[in-house]
C-alpha cells in the first residue's frame, strides 16, 4: 500500500472543521502542531499599520494515495483556501515508507477497494 503525506496550513479557527471532513472523506488520523506562524500574499495589519501575525496549526495526514486527492479538496473547500489571499495551504507529498500504520491497512484495504 502506498501513502501520500498532506500538509494543510489553516487558521486555528478552522482545524477542527477541517480535521472532521478529513475523516469523512477518508482520513484516518492526523497529527495537529499548534502555534505556527504565518502570512499570506499580502502582510495583514492592524489599523495602526503594525503587523499581524495570524494564528495556524500545521495539520499533517498520512492518507492512503487512491484517497489524497479527494481529501486534498476537502481541505481547501472546508478552509476556504481559494476565498481570498492568506486564508491557508495545503499540499501533497509522495511518502517513501512508513512504519506504524499496519493496525490501518486492513481498514484502508476495504476502503480502497470499494473505490477501485
């Protein structure tokens, strides 16, 4: 079985939306790194012109590859990444292996297979 690793950048307010259509469009776990800093196009400020720094969380997702794309979408639907500039990113990595998900293939191999 082959993974993909997706790394979405969202504003702390959405994680949890985005954590729960994750699951829902296949996802079956993630790792949430709180505190990350970050900006977009455009440096937000505040009415004194001093900058902003907007809150995010780093959500990583180990996911099986027949599923990333469409938890991919899910994510940028669900964190309005395309609304406006800053609003967050995600992106998709090849993984070359990994260790700890055996107690997830059984689960993901039926998943798969349906799809397929």
């Amino acid at each position: 079985m082959r993974f993909k690793l997706l790394l979405a950048f969202v504003e702390d307010s959405k994680t949890d939306a985005v954590l729960d259509a994750a699951r829902k469009a296949g996802a079956t776990g993630a790792t949430v790194i709180n505190n990350a800093r970050g900006e977009g196009l455009y440096q937000k400020k505040t009415f004194f012109g001093l900058g902003l720094d907007v809150q995010r969380d780093v959500i990583l997702f180990v996911v099986e590859e027949h599923l990333a794309r469409t938890i991919l979408e899910t994510i940028e639907r669900v964190g309005d990444f395309d609304s406006s500039s800053g609003q967050g990113i995600a992106v998709q990595l090849d993984v070359e292996d990994a260790v700890g998900v055996a107690h997830q293939v059984e689960t993901l191999t039926k998943v798969v297979e349906a799809k397929l």
